[in-house]
C-alpha cells in the first residue's frame, strides 16, 4: 500500500478521518500535490467536511514514512512528532501543528502524520535560491530581512531547554547526545552505505573520537538545520520544518550544518552569495548575539558535519541508483562532501 496512487490515497484518507472527527458528514479530501524532495513521503491535501450545518474546508501537510526509499534507519514518525508537539507546548519555536498521528502502517501502508499548512514560502534546493527564485529576484533589504529572522529561529531552537525531549536521548549510545550522534554515525557508514564505506569515513571518525570536546555537549538539536528547511512569509520566517533528525547533539552541531550548507549553495555550485545575506563571521556572530553564547569548537562541528553530509549523500545517490535515477551530485571521490571533508582533515593527516 505504500505505493498508493492518488485517488486511493485520498479514499483510504475520507474513511479514516470519519474515525477521527466526530459528528461530521460529507467528507471530502483532495490531493494537492506533492512536496519536493525530502526523505519522507510528503504531501499535501484539503480536506471539507461539514458539522453541524456548516461547510469546514483546512489545507494539511500529509507525512508518510517512508517504506522503501529510508535515507535515515529509524525515521520514527512517532519521534518527529514528539517533537512537534514538545516545540507547540514550549511556544518559542514556530513550527507546524500536528492534527493527527496514525502509527498503524494499515491505513496507508506507513505510520503518517497530518498537520496543519502554512502559509508561505520556501526555498528550492536545485536550483540554488542564490542563482534564481524569490529570494533572488528580491531586494538587499529584504533578503538580510529574511536571513536575520532566519537565524533568530535557528537561535531560537538552541534556547529550548533539553528537558522537553526526554524521548530523543539514548544512553545505550553513550552519556552525552553529542556521544551519542558519534556512535550513530559511525554505525550509519557501515549499515546504511555500500561496502565497503569510503576510506575518508573511517579516518574521519578515528578524528572526531579523537578530537571530541571536552565536556560533550547535549543540547537540542534540528538536525536538517539550513534555510531550505523554513516557511518564510513577507521574508520572516514562520516555521521551522523537518525534524527527521532530531537529536541532542547540541547547538553547535546545527550551527556546522548551516555554515556547510550555506556555503554549498553558493560558494560551492560556484555562485556568488546573494547581496544581504550574511557570509560565515556575520551569521556567527548574530547567532552568539542572539544566544548570549560563544560559538566553541566550530572546526570539530564543520568536520562533523561534512563527514554527515558526505554519509547522507552517499546513500542518497545509492537509493536514487537503485531506482534508475541520478543526481545533480555525485558520489565516492566525486562526492562534495567528502571534498570538503577531505579538505578539511588535510592537516591532521
């Protein structure tokens, strides 16, 4: 059932929600697309019932975990939503409202999730939004705008207090959540990737063992922390998305992602970044302006995340191959993660 087509989707939907919303007639949902990207099935629906006399019409993001196309091992909607709903309560981070949680994979083949629609815009992955798309065709002003309330959210997430997401740490794993994110990484390389795993993957994880911080942090982390993953209406961020890889690896660990992601998209496809955002020093210090905070151990996070990156996009490209398709990126030495990754261990070697 995973492989629904749409009607079907939308049939299996109707008779499900009649279990759900009590005391309503006519329901009636239509698909209305699919979201790009991402490493779980998502899309989008509206669904109309009528209560008491009266015509309801709500627009929902629908979550589907994925059944076959698993970038990560354990995406756990149940984890995601626990999430979710912890960012609601605690109200400082906005985030999408969670409607319903089905964990049993017999309505839709997999565990789903629908939450509520926000209005608003994101931003494409390819092309980069630094070579086309609404925030280049903006004004300076109001790409900094943007770029600002952007890291505010990102500060924001870093300001939540642990003790929210008592479900995301894993002391088998170890004692601190960023011990923990080492050990599921280095597990990643030899469960997830084709054997055997790149040889900047076991040389890069000798370092990170190595050169870990005193003290590990735990601390919440996004985990897909960049701006393709925020809703932005009149350039303000108004939702933070994609808690997939939610962990409490800590601050730090997002904050290296960002950077790596923020260079890729433009630095790194040979692109100029656009006028009014801010480069690597700027978004560093208004993140520690922000979080009252130093930024510590950033070459220890900038090796950590590519060698993440690099992990993540090994098996993307090994999931796309497997079905017949590719990717605007490639692989094993061609691999831009593990460039940068390379580049960056060079003086340890």
């Amino acid at each position: 059932m995973a492989s629904l087509d749409h009607e079907t989707l939308c049939t299996c939907l109707q008779r499900w929600l009649y279990t759900k919303l009590d005391g309503v007639r006519e329901i009636e949902v239509t698909f209305k697309g699919a979201a790009e990207g991402g490493s779980s099935d998502t899309s989008f629906v509206d669904v109309g019932w009528v209560s008491g006399g009266c015509p309801v019409r709500q627009s929902f993001v629908l979550r589907r975990e994925p059944s076959s196309f698993r970038v990560y091992p354990d995406p756990e909607l149940g984890r995601q939503v626990g999430v979710l709903n912890a960012l609601r309560a605690e109200g400082s981070v906005p985030v999408p409202e969670i409607a319903w949680f089905e964990p049993d994979p017999q309505i839709l083949g997999t565990p789903f999730f629908l939450m509520g629609k926000i209005t608003g815009r994101t931003l494409a992955t390819f092309p980069s939004y630094n070579a086309s798309g609404w925030l280049a065709e903006a004004a300076p002003l109001q790409r900094e705008r943007a770029w600002i309330s952007a890291v505010e959210a990102l500060a924001r997430v870093h300001m939540v207090d642990a003790k929210w997401f008592p479900f995301l740490d894993c002391p088998s794993d170890g004692a601190s959540g960023l011990d923990q994110q080492l050990v599921y990484w280095a597990r990643y390389q030899h469960t997830q990737l084709t054997q055997p795993p790149h040889a900047m993957f076991a040389e890069a994880q000798r370092w990170l063992e190595d050169n870990a911080p005193r003290g590990k942090p735990s601390g919440l982390s996004w985990g897909d922390a960049r701006l393709g993953n925020m809703i932005f209406r009149d350039f303000e961020c108004v939702a933070v998305l994609d808690w997939e890889t939610a962990s409490l690896g800590g601050a730090e660990a997002d904050l290296g992602w960002w950077l790596f992601y923020d260079e890729f998209f433009s630095t790194g496809l040979g692109l100029a970044k656009l006028e009014g955002l801010g480069d690597r020093a700027a978004t560093i210090a208004l993140w520690e302006k922000l979080t009252g905070r130093r930024a510590r151990n950033l070459l220890f996070f900038d090796i950590f995340t590519a060698y993440r990156v690099a992990q993540t996009i090994e098996r993307v490209v090994m999931l796309h191959a497997a079905k017949g398709t590719s990717l605007p990126v490639g692989s094993g030495d061609q691999n831009p993660a593990i460039i940068v990754l390379r580049r960056l261990m060079e003086g340890f070697s």
